[in-house]
C-alpha cells in the first residue's frame, strides 16, 4: 500500500492506518504505523493508549486466560504496558476521562497477566474512582479476586458490575463459579442469581443460563435433574462442546470415569479455540490427578504457556518430573522451563525446590545444596527444605 505523502506527517491518519493494517491481519504493519504516529506527535496520550491498547488485544485474541503465551508475547504485553503507562503520565485534560479510565483498566490486565497483582488491584481502584459506574472495572477486580481466591470480594464485584450495566453473558458465568468454588458452595444463592437475570423461557431458548443452571445442579447432587436439563440442551443446541464438557463433570461426580474421558474427549475433538483449550485442561488434570502423566503431558504441552507459572504449569512440571518414560528427556524439559521463570529474578519456591530435587537425582549436589539453601532463606519455616538441606 502507497501512503500518499499528506498523511505520512499526521498522527490521525497513522493510527488511522495502523488500526486498518490491524484488521488486515498485518501486525508488522499495524506496529508500524502506530510507532510513526508517536514518533510525529509525541505528546499525544490516545497514540499511545490505542498502541498499547492493541498489543494487548493482539496478544490475547481468542485466548483463556494465558495458555500458550511464548517469550515473544510477553514481551509485547511488556511493551504495551509501557505504552498505557506513558499514556496515562500525559493524560492531563479533564474531558479525557473516559480515556484514562480505559488506560488504567487495560493497564490492569496486562499487569494481572503477568502476575503483578498488587499493581493490577491498585490500577484497578484508580479506574472505580475515575467512574465509580465502570462495569468493566469492576469485573476486572473480580478476575483478580477469583484469582487470588477472595471468592467474597469477587462476587460481590462481580454483582456490582452487572447492576452498571456489565454484559451478562460474559459475567454471570463467573458470578457463578465464585459461588460453586467457594468452601461452602452456595448454589442456592447461584440460581437465585440466574433467574434475577433470565427468565424461565430465557433459560429454556439460551444455552448460557440452561449451563449455569445445570451446573448448580449438579453442586447440589440432584443429577438426574442436571441430566434432564443437559438433555434438553442437546436437543436445542446438539452436541456443543460446553454442554458434553457439563455432562463429562457431572459423570465425574456420580464416579463414571470412563464416561468423563469419552465425553471429554468428544468435547476436544468438536471444539476449537477457548472451548478446546477449557477440553484439554480438564482431561489433562484428570489424567495427572490418576497419575496417568504419560497422557497429561501431551495435553498440557498443547496450551500450557512455559513462560509464566501458575497452577496449570505447576501441574504440568509435576507430570514431566513424576512420568518414568523419557526420564531423563523430561528431567532436561524441567530443568529448561525452571531457568526460564528464574530469568525475571523471581524466587518461586516451587520451582527452587523442583530443581534441586532434580540436581540431587543427578548427583549434582553442589548445585542442589545452593538450592536448598536458598529456598531455606525464601521460605524459613519450611523444616522439609532443612531436611534436604
């Protein structure tokens, strides 16, 4: 594509054109562009807001959460949270309110992704108080809620965001699966919630709430109920992967293993993007809670982000340390995604611990007594790392 030479000397247009490239599909281009832009006009927050903005977007397109995110895209989340950064230390003009509050909620995903919690929860704080009618803050403060397991905080965020008007597909699910994941399940409360925001024939005609409502269900052990409503949903809908994966808990509760992986499975197989993703962590952690890691590991490795640790990762280091095929292959893959996450300076115990154990299994043992001793000073009252130690 030409740029006639009126439009190479104005920001808009750059943008302009940046954002085309974006919807293009050419991300070099869209990159491009949008860096001319802040290059020819400096001092202009929305060039910055709509970069960062998009990187973020880029990044995460058809994602959960963040499975498979490569060194690459960590650092574009980097760049971008740069770039909001910058945005938000110019945005100074009262009537731009609307886009610092964006810059400071953006800025907050990127910051949750890359584990910064603290941060992410003070950005997020910043946004409620720029507009204390922000769905969509609110229902970023419940993420990182969910995530740190303050299941209160998180539903009572998440209630608040659907009362300002948050989209209720996207965030009654959630509101959902606080009150099931709580250590008291309240799914009672749950199903109050859902008939507050559908109605009967709403639930009858929307595959969405019939879920949640089975869900429920199913928490509560009346599984024959639960099937009724599942059965209906595949007559309405077929043989959706949400519905087969709904199914394969409820099998799963009742204690029917088999019927779980045949209808996980099935659900993988019918599935593509997030859903295929949601398929593939399920069977994998069934197949590493029966100590089946040759069959996990596969499964992990086709979502699983090397790059920054979480449960899911835990999980999947666990198989390749704990599987007896490929011993020593795998023992080398562990050690490989260890020095990774050591790469930012962070000191995960986990990982400190997973390693030396491996270089005391390798008769490194200079190297595990470093170890050691540095997950003695990390975590002092753990007397397990002293007995190694």
């Amino acid at each position: 594509m030409k740029i006639k030479e009126r439009f190479q000397n104005d920001s808009n247009s750059l943008v302009n054109l940046a954002i085309a490239f974006a919807d293009k599909g050419d991300h070099q281009k869209a990159r491009e562009y949008f860096q001319k832009a802040i290059e020819i006009d400096p001092e202009i927050p929305e060039n910055y807001f709509s970069f960062g903005s998009y990187l973020l977007e880029f990044v995460m397109k058809d994602r959960i959460w963040r499975f498979g995110l490569t060194f690459k895209n960590i650092e574009e989340l980097k760049e971008a949270e740069g770039l909001l950064t910058r945005a938000i230390d110019i945005l100074k003009d009262p009537e731009k309110k609307g886009v610092l509050e964006d810059a400071y909620i953006n800025r907050s995903s990127i910051r949750v992704i890359l584990d910064d919690y603290v941060r992410a929860f003070e950005d997020m704080n910043i946004a409620i108080s720029i507009n204390p009618d922000s769905a969509h803050a609110y229902a970023n403060r419940a993420r990182l809620n969910t995530l740190k397991r303050e299941l209160n905080n998180a539903i009572s965020d998440f209630k608040n965001a659907l009362e300002k008007g948050g989209n209720k597909e996207d965030v009654l699910p959630l509101l959902i699966t606080c009150f099931l994941d709580r250590p008291d399940p309240k799914p009672d409360e749950a199903v109050s919630v859902i008939k507050k925001y559908y109605s009967d024939k709403e639930i009858e005609s929307n595959i969405i709430p019939g879920m949640l409502l089975a869900e429920c269900l199913i928490e509560k052990k009346a599984y024959d109920d639960a099937q009724k409503i599942l059965d209906k949903l595949y007559t309405k809908f077929g043989k959706a992967s949400k519905i087969l994966l709904t199914e394969a808990d409820l099998k799963k509760r009742q204690g029917d293993l088999l019927a779980f992986e045949t209808l996980s499975q099935e659900a993988r197989q019918n599935a593509i993007g997030i859903d295929k993703n949601l398929a593939e962590v399920q069977l994998a952690k069934h197949y590493k809670n029966i100590g089946l890691y040759e069959k996990a590991i596969p499964l992990f490795e086709s979502f699983v982000s090397e790059s920054l640790f979480d449960d899911i990762l835990r999980d999947y280091l666990i198989c390749l340390y704990k599987v007896k095929e490929n011993r020593g292959k795998n023992l080398q893959k562990c050690l490989t995604v260890c020095r990774n996450l050591k790469q930012d300076g962070r000191e995960i115990p986990f990982i400190l611990e997973l390693e030396a154990a491996i270089y005391e299994e390798m008769d490194r043992l200079e190297d595990a007594l470093a170890l050691y001793s540095d997950l003695c000073r990390v975590e002092p009252s753990n007397l397990r790392h002293k007995l190694n130690f």
